[in-house]
C-alpha cells in the first residue's frame, strides 16, 4: 500500500517529527550531550520505521517536499544577513586566523574525501558528501547539497549519505574535542588568564535590541525574500552565460542578503536585528531539516555504507590531529588557544554548538577561556557557512 502526503500534510508530518525529536531530548541524556538536533531525531524515527515498513511489503509513503527548499532559502539567506564586516573588525586577527585555518580544514576535508573515495572505488562524489558538506557544514548543507548531487549530478541517496554523514561528525565531534583540549593543557602546563571584559559583542550583535515586532520580523523577512528572488534571477543568469557551471542560487542569495546588511551597517538606512534574525533561521532550518529527514531513502544507505565508513573515520583522525598540531599552534599555544582546539572538533565535525559545548567541558575544568568563546561563535555563526559554500562550489565545479 502507498499513502501520498500533499505538501501540507508533508510539513505537518515534519513538525509532528521534530516535537518527537525534542521530546525524546529531555528522555535520552545522551541525544542533548551530542547536541544531536530534534529534527535529525525524530526524522531519523520515521526514516527508520519507513525502512520497516516498506522492506516489509506493508506500506510506503510519497512525500510531497515542495515546501523544503522554500525554507532552505531562507535558512541560508539568514546566515548572508548575519554576516557582518563589523564583526571581522571586532574579533582582529583571532578571527581572521581562526577563519584561514577553519577555511583550510574545509578544503582538506573535500581534498580527503575525493582521494580516498577513489582509493575504495567509490564515486568521488560520496567522498564530497562525506568531506566539508557534512563535517564542517552539518545537517543543514547536507539537506541543501543532497537534493543537488541526486537531480544535477546523479548520485542516488545523496541526502540519505548526507544526513548519516553529518550524524556520524556530530557524535566523533564531540567525543574528540574535550580529550584534546584537556590534553594539551595538561601535558603543556597551561593556565586559565582569568576573565576578560575585552570580549563583549553587545554592541554590534544587538543583545539587548528589545522585544520583536511586527515591523522588524516583516522588514527581515522581505529582506530574506527579495535575496532569494534575486538569486534567483542571477543564477538563471549566470547559468546562461557560463554553461556547465553551478552555482546553487541559495548560495547566491547568502550573498546578497550580506549586502543588505553591510551596506545598510554603512548607510545607517537598515537596522539588522540579531534576535529577528536568529528567530526566522531557527524556524527555517528546523522546517527544512525535519521534511529532509522524513524524506530519507535508508534503503539506499546499504551499497555506500563501507566506503562512507572509511572516510568518516579517516576524517575523525585527520580532525583530531589538526586541532592538536595546527589549531593550537596558529592560535597561540596558550590556554585559550588549547580550548579553542577543542572546540574546532565540534564546529569542523558538527556545528557551532557541538564546538562551543566541548570547550565548556574543558573550561568547566580547568578555568574561563574568553578569547576562544569570543572568535569560534563569530566564525562559526557568520562566516565559515558562507565560505565553506563557496569551497564546496568550487570543487564540485573543477574538480
């Protein structure tokens, strides 16, 4: 038996999934420790009971996805309307340096995925899909590349590769990050340089900007929407001009949703609201993610499981060992720079959280660290999603 899902009914299903997915967090200690999102829970739920049952002979479901890439757009657009050049001149050269070696992971983590996807003979696209699309990039890129390598570039189970990709980087994440970071304080005799009032992002991430309104929510809205419809545009555009490349217009759309911001910073004419901000993208993202999930064709897993395995654990190693030796030293082979090693594990497996909770389990140890709480939030938060994109579309087009 088939049961179709209208698109409606499909967002309802998706919602329904991420409540079961925050309810079982506050149940399984474990799924909150890993900081493992709702929707990734309760979508895995229902991709796994689909599997049953269709392997079953009992039923299938046909999901109408329609409305996923809508709130994919405007996920990504929210990060392009974060993306402040104030922030870059706040942070000084800690973010700039944590922001070249985050960029080098990146290119790494594609560069090792390819080679050893050829190494096992498997279609170097998996070793993408498994390199900064799902490591550095997370569920959300996952979800957004996915769909691409299936209908542009014919990979079957792309998103299903993707999506067990960046589970398996969110849990080796953040069981790596804390051992590193205690080791290296340990074995090189480092201390805590106490609290600093250095630090303060208030004035420019709008902490204390007031309640959101009507006005500021329908204002950053339209911004995001007229983003997406002139990536749009420009993506047809440059499709046309230039044949064979591709250039996904949500990516487009980041950019120009980050020209709003920085020339509205420069003109005074638009006020960004981080509050506003954060509230669309958390709505967005957890929307698009749980229709990705309970989208997912487990059943195509089962041919690429092998050589997925080994590339996710030679990605693991190779995290590992760039926090210890290039991370650690690039940032200043001090305390704070051992804590911020521990947090690139999270944040170049996972996601900003991951890396900011594996740096609280070292400081909760070993003293405040807040030259590393300062520079991993804004790069992780503003910057690396951005660039990380625009390497991914490199190396999907040349290479």
């Amino acid at each position: 038996m088939e049961l179709n899902l209208n698109m409606m009914q499909t967002v309802a299903l998706a919602v329904c999934m991420f409540y079961l997915g925050r309810w079982l967090k506050t149940k399984i200690t474990i799924l909150d420790k890993f900081c493992i999102p709702s929707p990734v829970v309760g979508g895995l739920i229902f991709a796994i009971v689909h599997l049953i049952l269709k392997s079953s002979g009992i039923v299938s479901f046909n999901l109408d996805v329609t409305l996923k890439n809508p709130f994919m757009m405007v996920f990504f657009a929210t990060i392009g309307l974060g993306a402040s050049v104030s922030l870059i001149k706040k942070g000084g050269v800690g973010v700039l340096l944590f922001t070249a070696i985050a960029v080098v992971l990146v290119a790494l983590q594609n560069g090792v995925g390819i080679a050893l996807a050829k190494a096992v003979g498997a279609d170097p696209l998996i070793g993408l899909l498994c390199g900064s699309i799902t490591m550095t990039g997370g569920h959300g890129t996952a979800g957004a590349w996915g769909p691409t390598f299936e209908t542009d570039f014919g990979l079957p189970g792309a998103s299903a590769i993707g999506m067990a990709a960046a589970t398996f980087g969110l849990v080796m994440g953040s069981l790596i990050g804390g051992p590193i970071g205690r080791s290296l304080i340990t074995r090189k005799g480092l201390k805590s340089a106490g609290d600093s009032d250095e630090y303060d992002l208030s004035d420019i991430v709008g902490e204390e900007q007031g309640k959101i309104t009507f006005d500021k929510f329908m204002l950053h809205l339209s911004l995001l929407i007229i983003s997406i419809g002139i990536g749009a545009i420009l993506e047809y555009g440059i499709k046309t001009a230039i044949p064979g490349l591709n250039i996904p217009s949500y990516v487009i759309a980041m950019f120009i949703a980050a020209l709003f911001r920085n020339v509205g910073e420069a003109t005074g004419k638009i006020h960004i609201d981080k509050e506003t901000t954060d509230l669309i993208s958390d709505v967005a993202l957890n929307i698009f993610l749980s229709i990705a999930l309970i989208e997912l064709r487990l059943w195509e897993l089962k041919a690429v499981a092998g050589p997925m395995l080994v590339i996710l654990i030679a990605q693991t190693v190779m995290m590992g060992l760039f926090a210890y030796f290039i991370t650690f030293n690039v940032m200043g082979r001090d305390f704070d720079a051992a804590v911020l090693s521990a947090g690139h594990c999270g944040f170049g497996m996972g996601a900003t959280p991951n890396g900011i909770a594996n740096m609280q389990s070292v400081v909760e140890g070993f003293g405040p660290a807040p030259r590393a709480f300062f520079i991993l939030p804004i790069v992780g938060a503003f910057f690396i999603d951005i660039l990380n994109v625009f390497v991914i579309t490199l190396f999907v087009n040349f290479f």
